[in-house]
C-alpha cells in the first residue's frame, strides 16, 4: 500500500489561480505519491497572470498547465480519483459530476485571487498569501498516514483540515 499513487482533482470554477496552485503545489511535494490535476465547471481558458508569474518566479514548469472543463475527469478513460477538492465557495455549490471511484471529497475554500482589487504588488501579495495557505494545508494533507485510515478517517481529516484557521503570521 505504501507505493501507492493517490489521484487528486482540485475543482474551481474558472480553473485559473487556486485549483492551477493546488495542482503545482501537490505535484512538487506530493513526493511521487500524488498526481495531482485541476479542473473548472466553467474553464475561462487561461491561467490567471498574476498566478502563472508567482509559479514561475517560484520555479514551476507552467507550460503544461492549461484551464480544463472538469468533464475530462468524469468520463470513459478518465483516470480514477481517490481525492477530489473544491478550492471555491462557487464550485463547492454546483452540481458536481459524478466521479468514477467515488473518491473522497472536501471543500477547501480559500479567497479568489482573481477578483482581489489592488495594484499589481497588492494582487501579487495577496496571491502570494493564498499560495501560502494552499500549500500549508496540502503540506498537512500529504503527512497524513493514508494508508493505515479508512475512509471515514480520511474524510474527518480532510474536514478538519478545511475547518483549521489560518495563524496570523
């Protein structure tokens, strides 16, 4: 079981900055035991810019990442979910797909990068800040002992985890 490679599918509805974030950061400290995707009920068709530059200033490989309609991941010869994640108050409300597998599944709501009013260097640090959140929680999500938890185990962390506030830095 410890070789096991968990699929996980973060879900936004334009799949342009929080669930493209999750993806880059899961995939990177995920240590070969994740593959991570994202996806978004209405893709806008591109990555937000302020999101692909943090990426990129951060050393991601941005080129393989495009904004994708979540029926990729819904579908025959979709890969099979273990996790699927709502990163957006929108999307947790819509009518999911239903996915292959039944994976376990969160809502992980965190503020939209994309609709924060400001100069570029307050859209670039409030971006940052969600970045940081982001990848506290999947830092916490990736150390939990998946394979000795059964499925209502997993979920109620998966919970908690949603529920645990940020400290202020």
């Amino acid at each position: 079981m410890t070789d096991r490679v968990f699929n996980v599918l973060f879900l936004c509805t334009h799949n342009s900055a929080r669930s493209m974030m999750a993806e880059s950061i899961l995939s990177r400290i995920g240590g070969g035991r994740f593959r991570a995707f994202s996806a978004g009920s209405q893709p806008s068709g591109r990555i937000n810019p302020v999101v692909k530059a943090l990426l990129e200033r951060l050393g991601y490989d941005v080129a393989g990442l495009r904004s994708k309609t979540w029926d990729e991941f819904a579908g025959p010869g979709a890969p099979e979910m273990d996790f699927v994640f709502t990163v957006c108050d929108n999307a947790a409300g819509e009518v999911c797909p239903v996915w292959p597998g039944h994976p376990v599944s969160a809502h992980w709501g965190f503020a939209d990068p994309s609709s924060f009013e400001g100069s570029d260097a307050e859209k670039a640090a409030f971006t940052a800040g969600i970045y940081g959140q982001i990848e506290r929680r999947l830092q916490a999500f990736t150390s939990l002992p998946l394979a000795s938890l059964d499925r209502m185990a997993i979920k109620r962390h998966l919970d908690d985890l949603a529920t645990h506030r940020e400290s202020a830095a």
